[in-house]
C-alpha cells in the first residue's frame, strides 16, 4: 500500500518480490493522482484516483529498479516520485 499525498508518495520506496506485482495506491491529497511504474517490459499506472479512492495497478516485472511518479502534470516535477526495487526477499 502507497498514499498518495500533494504531493508526494508515502513511503517514496517501495520493495517487492520478483513476479506479478500489484501496487495498491491510496489517495489521501486534495488532487487527482496517479502512480504509474515506468521502465518494465509493460508501462502501467494506476487509474486517476479522486481524493479518498483506492486503485491498483498489477504488472509482472523481472528483479531491477525502476521508477515510479504521478502523470498528472507537474506533479511528478513537485515531488510525486519514487522507486519500487524489484528483489527476492
Ligand atoms: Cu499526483
């Protein structure tokens, strides 16, 4: 689970074990946000999530780093950013 706050996610790193992966994404902020992982073999993101909403996003994706943000504009520029490291337990 990852609250989405304005702006910024909480906590901004996430580590998970290797396979199908669903990140669940709380919205507590007053915005519209998002979370979308970039950089695996398929690029996913959440659904825009109102405030108060809940919304997941599952994807499966080899041991690596890669990115997380919120697509909304500006957000990921005002903080809306992280990593998920991708590593056996
Ligand atoms: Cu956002």
């Amino acid at each position: 689970m990852v609250v989405g706050l304005d702006y910024a996610f909480s906590p901004p790193e996430l580590r998970v074990p290797p396979g199908t992966v669903r990140i669940v994404l709380r919205n507590e902020g007053q915005k519209v946000h998002n979370l979308k992982v970039l950089g695996g073999p398929v690029e996913a993101r959440t659904p825009n999530l109102a405030p108060g909403a809940t919304g997941f996003v599952e994807l499966f994706l080899p041991p690596r780093r890669y990115d997380i943000f919120c697509t909304i504009t500006g957000h990921a520029e005002r903080g809306m950013r992280g990593t998920l490291l991708v590593a056996p337990e």
